[in-house]
C-alpha cells in the first residue's frame, strides 16, 4: 500500500509518539496552513510565469500607465490562461495584482522584500513603482508554506528576493519558487563578460544551483519560474550546464521545460522567462505553451513579456 502523509498520521495518532510524527513528516518549517489538513493532490495543475511589466496601483502610475481598457485586457487574458498557480514579476502590490487577478478568486502572496529607492522612468518621466514577485495562486488550492529568499537580493538595494510556496502535488509536497534575476547580464558565460551586471548575476547564478542542488540532494520535488534575464536555451550558456550537473556525481532530475520555447517579442526570439521541474516521479510537466496576446505587434502587446504555462499531470 502506497504511504501517504495521511495513511501516515492515521498509523500513530493512537500514540503519543514525537519521533514517530517526526518519522511521517520529517522537520517543517512554520507553516501558513497544516498540511495535515491537505492530502496529496491527484489534480492535474497548471503553472504560469508572466512578467507584466511595472503592474502599479494605481494602474496609470509608474513606468507602464495602464488605462481601465488595459487592465480588462490584461484581466482576460489572465483568465485564458486556465493556470492554477501564477509566477509575477514586476507587481508593485497586491492591490496592483488585484486590478487582474480578483481577490475573491485568488490568493495574492507577494515578496516581503523592502521597498527599494526610486527612479525616474526613461519612457515616461514618470516616478517608477515597486518591482516585486508574487503569485497568484486559485482559491481552493491549500498553500502549506511560503518562503522569502532575501540571500538572492545579496543585501543590494534593488535586487529581487526569491518567493516559494509549498504546495501538494501527485509527488507530495513540492516547492514551487519565482525568481526574477539581475538584468544586463546576456551573454553565454557571466564569468568571462566585461558588463557591468554580471558580477552580480554570477553570485545570483552561484547561490541557485547550490539551491537547486539542494533540492536535488533531498528529493523533494520542486519546481522553479521566472524571469531569468538570461538566454538559458543557447547551446553554450554556462548557468544551464551548472544548474543541470550535480556537484556530488549524482544524475540530476532537472528538466528545462521551456528549452525550446520561442519568446513572443517580436525583437528578442530568445527567451529569457524560463520553467524548470526536478523530483517528480507520479507526475509529468506537459502542454508548454507561449501564450500570446491577441495582438503581439509590439505597441500593442499588453506587456514586454508573454505569459508562459505547462501543467504538471499524473504519468
């Protein structure tokens, strides 16, 4: 019989027995929900990432004004997407996220990270608005942990935290994390470029494969989206052969699931917002897709970024 967390509990609720609880679910972390109270999912879940490019509240503040027509657009084709668990990038608030995602249909998690100093926007002349990652995650979906990854800022005021939520999956529990990299950095190889954002890119670059290796060495199942600034496809590029060799020898579980998906930017074919799954045995990413806006002329596309979606099935 297969054991389950719930099968788990049942066994020794009749004892009083820290390490036998200890035995079934192993160490946590402070959760926002018990997952005793969610059992393991056997619902196919579809993922998103989508950039959307200085979402502010309200909307016609900050670099990308948006008129109410705008955020309809923007609140349809977020609909059409038919995802159940959403990576933001660029979202100044909730209440920014709210304006397409409602708050009665969504629960709307966004990066604690500190407001960083403000800019004058080069299109505009606008004040700039805060950029933040957030998900936005349907209602119903029980999220057993978040997590606030400040180390990928490197204390530097500007750089985006790392979010993860933790939710269940056919596989169990499964990390799920957002991630929006330092910009500038586009070339093959961070550690042999003269620009300027690299250096920076190169200690972000560092700190993610030791996370996703960490991962790896604990076989929990996770899964990684976002805007990486960073053309992860090519054939050469030095972060995609670090994240998918383990340093231990081991063969690593990684897929890249978007590794042959072509951007939507009508200028930039490479795409730069990446999918990664690891860890899965009973489940499968399948049916990625680059979701395009009804009109990807580039004036009229309703962000520089196309939201990009798989979901995760049982084998």
């Amino acid at each position: 019989m297969k054991i389950t967390q719930a099968n788990c509990f049942k066994a020794v609720l009749g004892a009083v027995v820290l390490s036998q609880i200890t035995a079934c679910f192993g160490p946590q972390e402070s959760n926002q929900q018990s997952e005793l109270s969610a059992p393991m999912s056997s619902e196919a879940l579809t993922f998103a990432t989508w950039n959307v490019e200085h979402l502010a509240y309200p909307a016609n503040k900050g670099c990308k004004p948006r008129s109410k027509a705008d955020l309809a657009a923007m609140q349809a084709y977020a609909a059409n997407l038919n995802a159940d668990i959403i990576a933001l990038q660029e979202v100044a608030s909730a209440q920014a996220i709210a304006q397409i995602f409602p708050q009665d249909q969504w629960q709307i998690i966004v990066s604690k990270r500190a407001d960083s100093e403000v800019y004058s926007c080069r299109e505009t002349g606008n004040t700039s608005t805060q950029q933040k990652v957030a998900f936005a995650i349907r209602k119903g979906i029980p999220v057993l942990k978040q997590h606030h990854y400040d180390e990928l800022a490197l204390g530097l005021n500007g750089l985006r935290y790392g979010l993860s939520v933790t939710v269940d999956t056919a596989d169990g529990a499964t990390e799920v994390m957002n991630v929006h990299l330092k910009s500038g950095c586009f070339v093959d190889d961070y550690e042999k470029s003269d620009r300027k954002a690299c250096p920076t890119f190169s200690k972000q670059a560092v700190w993610l494969d030791k996370w996703f290796e960490s991962k790896e060495a604990s076989k929990q199942p996770y899964i990684v989206m976002g805007d990486f600034n960073h053309r992860l496809a090519t054939k050469n590029n030095r972060l995609m052969q670090e994240l998918a060799n383990n340093s231990n020898g081991s063969t690593s579980t990684l897929e890249h699931i978007t590794h042959d998906v072509v951007s939507c930017h009508p200028r930039y074919p490479a795409p730069i917002d990446h999918l990664f799954a690891g860890g899965f045995n009973q489940a499968k990413p399948v049916n990625v897709q680059m979701r395009y806006f009804a009109d990807n002329k580039e004036s009229a596309m309703l962000s520089d970024h196309c939201a990009v979606t798989f979901t995760l099935e049982n084998k």
